[in-house]
C-alpha cells in the first residue's frame, strides 16, 4: 500500500510541474486518484469493486505517452502495483 501511496505522490508531484495538461486527462486521473485513495481506506476489503482500475491506469498511461512521458511512466507503474494486488 505504501509503494501506492508514494507512486500517487510522484504523479501528483509530476503533473504539478505540467502546464500543458489536458483538462480532460487531469480530471480522468483525478478520478483514478479518488478511486485507489478509497481503495487503500477499505485496504481492498472489497477488491471486486475495483476491478477496473488496473486496467483504467493503463489507458491513461497510453493517453500520456505523447505529450507527458514521465507522467505515462509513473502512471503505468501504479497499473503494475494495481496488477500485483490482484485488483
């Protein structure tokens, strides 16, 4: 959970040095965020109900590979923690 905790804080610490930033993208991650943030509050009590954000971390990753590719870094490296925890 850790390792979660501080990968969000890496993106959010890389897209506050972003100017450029899609609004669309900047609320999609926003949600993503508000999604794993309440996912570490139950501590995966109910891990079915996040099913979908592994794979909602990689699409997005995708859609900040162009412009923004550290941001797709990080993001890609939450999906892989999202994928470990078997969500």
């Amino acid at each position: 959970m850790n390792d979660m905790k501080n990968m969000l804080s890496q993106i959010q610490a890389s897209l506050s040095r972003t100017e450029d930033l899609d609004p669309e993208l900047r609320e999609k991650l926003a949600v993503l965020d508000q999604d794993i943030q309440k996912l570490l509050e139950k501590e995966a009590h109910a891990p079915f109900a996040y099913a979908g954000l592994e794979e909602a971390a990689r699409g997005l990753a995708v859609r900040f590979t162009n412009n923004h590719p550290n941001v797709a870094l990080l993001i890609g490296q939450l999906a892989d923690i999202l994928g470990k925890m078997g969500i």
